[in-house]
C-alpha cells in the first residue's frame, strides 16, 4: 500500500494535517472556540470563555497533528513517537521495546516493517498510567504482520487519559514501511517485539520518531 493511500485517510481543518479519528473531539472544540470569539466583542460571557476555549482548540490542534515523514531506511523502524521506557527479553525470545508517548508526542502509529497485517485484535482493560507497571493490564489493540523477519507483534496499549485506540486498517492489509496504521488519543504506549536473533539498536531514555528511528542493528 503506498504512502500516499494511508495518509489519504486523514481528517483537515483550517489546512492543518489531523489524524484519522480526530474529529469527535476536535470538532466540538473548534466550533466552541469559534462560536465564543465571534460573540466576544457583544457578551461579556462569551468573550470570557473564548480564552479559555481557544486555548482548548489550540492544544487539541497540537495533540491531533499528523506530518508527513520521509520514511527512513532500516529493517525496523520505530512505531511510535515518545521515549524509550523499557527493553525486555521475553521468554520465547524475542525482545520487546516499549515506547512511552506524553500527550505532546504525535500519537499517530505507523507500520515498523513492510508486510501484511494477520490479525487486529482488541483487548479490553484498565487505564492506569502507561508508564506504570500494572499498565501491562490496559487496554490495548494487538497488532500481527508478516514481514522478512517473520511475525513481527505491536501493541498499542491505552493510557490514563487515552480511552480510546483507533485503528486504521483492518486484517489482511498490505502495508509498506511508516504507513499510518492507527491513532492512540492522549498519553499512552507502544510495544514492539523483535524477534530473536535481532539487535536492538536504541537505548532505555532514547528519543524515537515514527517512521524515522531505527530499532534494530544490523
């Protein structure tokens, strides 16, 4: 699937790129802030609430921002804006790298490999903090794709705040590297597992970018 068919499927408002799934927040928002401002100059209340409101639209414009990346060579390439939290080796050895993303961060996931997705998979939970231990219990949308390296797993694990994932695409899609696959809305956390016998090339505390970030070694 070129880039250009998933980054088609994107929301717009004042042309500002926003995420696929943005619109139940970001519209009422938006009409809010623009409501109160046109009625600032004749209602001391709405002229109060504008400020705040357009505050709100602004921050919401932030949170649902959505550039385009020019997708940067490497085997596997990060999934997810945020911070390196955590590297595990898991028991059937593979290794996971999860990776917190703060509300700043651009919560648009995109596909670490080139391949098809086997399987979506939803798993109800709780909402703890994503950067809290027992956040391995949250809500989260599983993720399987058959790439050159085999099955390649990514979980998309809901936060505190993030009541709500969004995923892009369904079973049996081909993806190609850094397509857009899917939102999380405000903070939260996203898994990857390589598999075994790959490197893993970032550190716990690293900066990664969607797209562009390298997470293996060669």
């Amino acid at each position: 699937m070129p880039h250009s068919q998933t980054s088609a499927h994107r929301d717009s408002l004042a042309g500002v790129r926003i995420a696929r799934g943005a619109s139940p927040w970001l519209l009422p928002t938006v009409a809010t802030a623009a409501l109160s401002l046109a009625r600032a100059r004749r209602s001391r209340r709405a002229a109060a609430i504008a400020v705040p409101a357009t505050a709100l639209a602004a921050g919401m414009l932030w949170f649902f921002r959505d550039p385009e990346r020019e997708i940067a060579p490497g085997r596997v390439i990060s999934p997810a804006d945020g911070v390196v939290q955590s590297i595990m080796p898991w028991k059937d050895g593979r290794t996971r790298v999860a990776i917190f993303m703060s509300p700043l961060n651009v919560h648009v996931n995109r596909a670490p490999l080139a391949g098809t997705v086997t399987s979506v998979e939803h798993v109800p939970g709780g909402f703890v903090p994503a950067f809290n231990k027992e956040s391995e219990n949250n809500e989260r949308v599983v993720w399987h794709f058959d790439t050159e390296l085999g099955d390649i797993e990514m979980v998309q694990i809901a936060g505190a705040v993030a009541r709500r994932i969004v995923p892009y695409l369904p079973q049996g899609t081909k993806v190609e590297q850094g397509d857009r696959i899917g939102l999380i809305r405000f903070g939260s956390r996203v898994d990857i597992y390589l598999p075994e016998g790959v490197e893993v090339a970032v550190e716990v505390g690293q900066t990664t970018t969607a797209g562009v970030t390298r997470i293996d070694r060669d």
